[in-house]
C-alpha cells in the first residue's frame, strides 16, 4: 500500500476522512495499513491490531470476506 509519506504525495493530510486521521488517536494507531482479514489488520511493520474504529467499507463484514471476494472478481471479469 505504501507508507505514510507516500500517500502524502497524493492525499492531503495522509487520508480522506477526517475521523480516521492518524493524529485524532494517541499512540497504538498505525498511519498506514497493509492488509486485513476478518476485524484484525497489519500495518505496514508487520503488527496486528483489531480495527475497533471498523475501516471503511469493512463496517458490516470485515475485511477479506470470501463470499464478496468471489462476488467483486465476478463482477470485475464482466468488466468494470
């Protein structure tokens, strides 16, 4: 995914979203992640947390789910 510099590059103040900016939590929050599967995610270190602030579009079902997985690939062979 990159690290936080380089989404500087691209994106103003490192996010999209307000609420989700690194600065807004204290300490235990990674600025970049690399990957997620069910409610847990890696940074780009290499440490695993459990998203409690729920990333978006992971809200209702987490990360990786296999069923949407399997449904966007679908979709996305059809063309996008």
């Amino acid at each position: 995914m990159g690290s936080w510099e380089y989404n500087l590059k691209f994106t103003p103040n490192g996010t999209q979203t307000l609420s989700k900016m690194p600065n807004r939590f204290v300490e235990a929050y990674p600025k970049t992640l690399e990957y997620g599967n069910g409610c847990r995610v890696w940074d780009d270190q290499g440490y695993e947390y459990v998203d409690l602030i729920s990333g978006l579009g992971a809200i209702s079902v987490g990360y990786n789910d296999p069923i949407i997985n399997l449904a966007v690939l679908q979709q996305m062979q059809k063309g996008t």
